[in-house]
C-alpha cells in the first residue's frame, strides 16, 4: 500500500507542478528547476534552461520560477533589480494564471481519471431489489438506531435505486440528514447524527457501518485450515451449523466466534443434496475460506458524453465534500485529529494491501480532486495564499511589498510544517490505538 500511495502522489506532484512549468514558460517566465522529490538530488538534468531533477525525499515536489517569493526565500535574488523574464516583472493577471496552473491540473487530471473509469470499467452496484434482506449493521449504526435486516429505501425523503445510494456524501457530512427504512414491513425515519462522521473516523467503523445481508457460497478455501480438512469445496452452499441456519455471512460468522476453537457440524448442499460435515472450527473463529456473494450485481458503462459528465459530477464531488468536513470542523463536529491524515493514514485508508489498479486510479483521482482543494487555501506557502495577494495586487491595483510576502512565506512555511508533525503524529498514534 506504502508503494502505490508514493506512486499515486508522484504523479500528482508531478502533473500539479507541471501546470505552474507550462503556464510560466507560455509567458516566457524563466524556470530555474522542476523537481518531484525534495533533495538530496538522486538525479538531474538540463533541458532548456531549466533543471529537471527527481529528490530522494518523495511526498512532495517543486517548481522554482526567477522573481517569486516562495519556499527557497532566495533574498539576494528578490534583491537585486527585476529582469523582464522573472515571475515578479510580468502582469499580475499572468502571474494568476501561474499560480493557478498547477490546480487546475490537478482538477482536469480528477476529471479525466473519473471520466475515463466510466468509460472503460463503468458502474458497479447492487440494485436495491437485490439488497432484498436488508443491512447488516455495527456498533455505529446500531446506536443511532439501525439494525439488522432493516431496509433503507430513502434517503432524506429521496428514493435510492442501489446499495451504493446509502453511502452519498449527505448522509455523512450535511446536518438534518435521514434514512427512511422499513422494519418489519412498517416505514420508519431514522435521523443522523451531526457528528457521525467523526463516528465513523476509524477505518474499520466506516468499513462496516452499514453494509448488504449477503447470501453466499464457498469461494476459494484455504489449505490447511477446517474448511480444507473437512473436505468443503469451492461453490458449496452452507445451510446450517449445529442445526442453525447459516443462509447469510454475517450469522454464519456470529456463529463461528460462538464456537471457536469447538467441534461443530455443518450441513451444506453439494449436488443435489445435502451433506453433514464435522470439523474444529479455529481459535480465531475462521473455517478458512473466501465467501462469494450471490446478490445481483450490475455493471454499467457510460458513452463519452455521459462519462465526462458524471465524471466532472464526481469530482467535484470530493471538493463539497471537503468543504463539508471543514465547515463540521469549525462547528466542532468533527475532531481534527480525527480527520486529518498524514500518508501513513491515507495508505492505510484509502488503498488496499492488495494492488489493484481500478482501485489506485480511483483513489488518485480522490487524492487529485483533494490536492487542489487543499492548494486552493488561502495560507502563505500554498498557492491559495499567493492567490489571496495577487487578488489584492488586481483589486487595489498597488503590490503588497516584498518584505510582507516574505513574511507571510515564512508563517505559512512554519504553519505547514506544523501541521506535517501533527498530521505524522495523528497516523503513528492511530497505528497504536486504533
């Protein structure tokens, strides 16, 4: 996960600063260096009066442009006269665009990943009529009043067609949310918490705060564990343990914790008929083998129309969505630490052990989308603070002087830094506690 996480954030980095490289170098601005990495150099070389370097620190990357306040603080250059190729000789209205390049990259690259897994790969879901037995529910869920076999048919007074239609960004981050369920054939209205998304910071918790009752059979089995020595098969159908009906994954696995390390008989059907197994089920309360939902799935993919559509709707729809959890952060909602990750926590989070490249593209358009908003802050050091000056410089027509830019550089560097530590802190104490 630690491999695809420094992949996935080296071409972000990459694309992000190649937009500030190719907008400065359209307004003939002089690029001293485009790094990905920061130093010690591992290598570089010269192209064009620009060095192109790759830095043995990965998680990050630079463009140092001639005439600009940034990171470097290079004093004795912002010293000396302006020359008509540096970043601080040229319009302020160019010197935007610049500072604004490297967003905009990272929203076309959201947009056209997003776009293009529609295309290729499409929708997968779980069509509500399939979901037929209802949610299997955590501690979380269980406490705001769900629970098993409920089956949410709405949200905030809005008909869901598919499973997935539960997990809408709303129903987490906006206040006054609701599901509408039926219980036991009677309709019923369940409200979310304000703070639900700060339940739901564990990994873990979000993972199976609600998910399908999921009828199944034998996938893959294990050598060497119970299933294997007691002779169950791939494509098996389990229907009782001890005489209890095992039709679903969740009660199977309830009743498995019961019986771990105990003998146990389980009848499962193979062939037109069935047959009575007797095995220890394992101290951790496994059979060892993979189980394979059998609720209808459906597969749709997009034309390009409608791929670029819907793709640009989901991109964008990480930006509210990060909008949402500051505004549930200043409301005091959500616990910063809680919903701040570093990369140990979004390796852990956001990609699988497994490689799976569906998964990686999904996720780096996540990462993508969410690097802009990010960048987009007005804080000194990131773009956004460079924007909130350059707005002032067009506005009041007068440019901020230079010892205030540096100033503000040197907060904002010291804020970053700052948050760096809590954020590396956050993911080590989480890998303890949690």
């Amino acid at each position: 996960m630690t491999a695809q996480l420094l992949l996935s954030l080296s071409i972000l980095v990459a694309l992000h600063e190649f937009g500030h490289l190719i907008t400065a170098k359209f307004f003939k601005m002089r690029v001293e260096k485009y790094y990905i990495g920061f130093p010690p150099k591992v290598f570089s070389f010269m192209w064009r009066g620009t060095e192109y370097g790759w830095g043995a620190l990965p998680l990050g990357g630079f463009v140092k442009i001639s005439g600009m306040i940034d990171e470097s603080m290079d004093k004795a250059a912002m010293n000396s006269e302006p020359q008509p190729w540096e970043f601080r000789s040229k319009p302020a209205w160019q010197r935007l665009i610049v500072m604004l390049g490297g967003i905009i990259m990272n929203v076309i690259t959201g947009i056209v990943i997003f776009s293009l897994i529609l295309l290729i790969i499409g929708d997968k879901s779980i069509p509500l009529s399939s979901a037929k037995f209802g949610i299997v529910t955590n501690d979380v869920a269980k406490q705001i009043g769900l629970k098993d076999f409920d089956q949410i048919i709405a949200l905030n007074g809005k008909k869901i067609e598919t499973f997935e239609d539960i997990y809408q960004p709303e129903a987490i981050v906006n206040s006054g949310s609701y599901y509408t369920i039926l219980r036991n054939g009677v309709e019923m209205k369940i409200e979310l918490p304000a703070n639900l998304a700060d339940r739901l910071s564990d990994k873990t918790e979000q993972k199976s705060f609600i998910i399908p009752v999921m009828p199944f059979k034998v996938g893959k089995v294990k050598s060497g564990m119970p299933a294997a020595s007691a002779d169950i098969r791939e494509g098996d159908s389990l229907l009782r343990l001890n005489g209890t009906s095992i039709q679903f994954f969740h009660i199977l696995q309830e009743q498995l914790k019961a019986n771990a390390g105990k003998k146990v008989t389980i009848t499962l059907w193979r062939a037109g008929q069935e047959i009575d197994k007797e095995l220890e089920v394992s101290s951790e309360g496994l059979l060892g083998f993979q189980p394979v939902s059998t609720l209808q799935t459906t597969q749709k993919t997009y034309p390009f129309g409608e791929a670029v559509a819907k793709g640009t709707e989901q991109a964008f729809d990480i930006v509210w969505l990060n909008i949402a959890g500051f505004g549930k952060m200043f409301k005091g909602e959500l616990n910063p630490a809680n919903a701040v990750q570093g990369p140990i926590g979004m390796a852990q989070s956001l990609f699988g052990a497994q490689w799976n490249w569906e998964n990686f593209w999904r996720m780096t358009g996540v990462l993508s989308m969410a690097l802009a908003f990010m960048n987009l802050l007005p804080i000194p050091a990131l773009d956004g603070g460079h924007v909130v000056f350059l707005l002032y410089e067009m506005i009041s027509r007068r440019k901020p002087n230079d010892k205030v830019l540096e100033r503000a550089q040197m907060v904002g560097m010291a804020l970053l830094l700052t948050l760096i530590v809590l954020v590396f802190f956050n993911d080590i104490r989480n890998l303890f506690v949690k």
